[in-house]
C-alpha cells in the first residue's frame, strides 16, 4: 500500500460499507433492523429502507406523503455501490510506483 493513504483509511471505509449494507437490507428484509418503530392500534410497524413490516412484510410505500421517502432511501443501494468500489480500485490506484 502506498504510505499516503493510511491503512485507517481501508479500515472505516470497510466499516461504512458494513454499516450501509445493514440499513440497505432492513426491514422488510432483516426484521431486527430498522429506521422507524411505529405502535400504532395495538399493532407496532418496522419501517426500513425497502418498505415495511406489520401483520405481514411489505415492500414499498403505499402512501402519498411515503412516496418522496422511498425515492431518498433508494440512495442507500447506490452508496454501498460506491463505497464497495472505493474499497476494490481504491489500493489498485494508490499501488505502484507513480514517478
């Protein structure tokens, strides 16, 4: 590894990437995580970033004022992405002998 980027670097980067991958596949995916515990009738709602769990899974928002959410958490995929390819091209660019 070139001493310019410190292994620090790899390591929290790995780190976000983790974490990332764990909010992209809450709920309804994974039912222990989520972003938003809702009771609500006796009932209590997980909402996570591809939809929700209540009486049964479901994926998506089927409310108006949820739509513009569902189009901000679809960032989250896009983020893991990116940060996953920092991880792979990141010591291909810093390798080797630039002068």
């Amino acid at each position: 590894m070139h001493p310019e980027f410190p292994t620090s670097f790899y390591f929290f980067t790995f780190i976000a990437v983790v974490l990332l991958v764990l909010v992209t596949f809450s709920a309804p995916t994974l039912k222990r995580i989520s972003f938003l515990n809702v009771r609500y009738e006796g009932q209590e709602f997980h909402f996570g970033a591809f939809g929700f769990t209540g009486t049964g899974s479901t994926v998506g928002f089927n409310s108006e004022r949820l739509n513009d959410l569902t189009a901000a958490l679809i960032l989250h995929p896009i983020a893991v992405s990116q940060l996953a390819s920092t991880l792979i091209f990141g010591p291909c660019a810093t390798s080797g002998d630039r002068y």
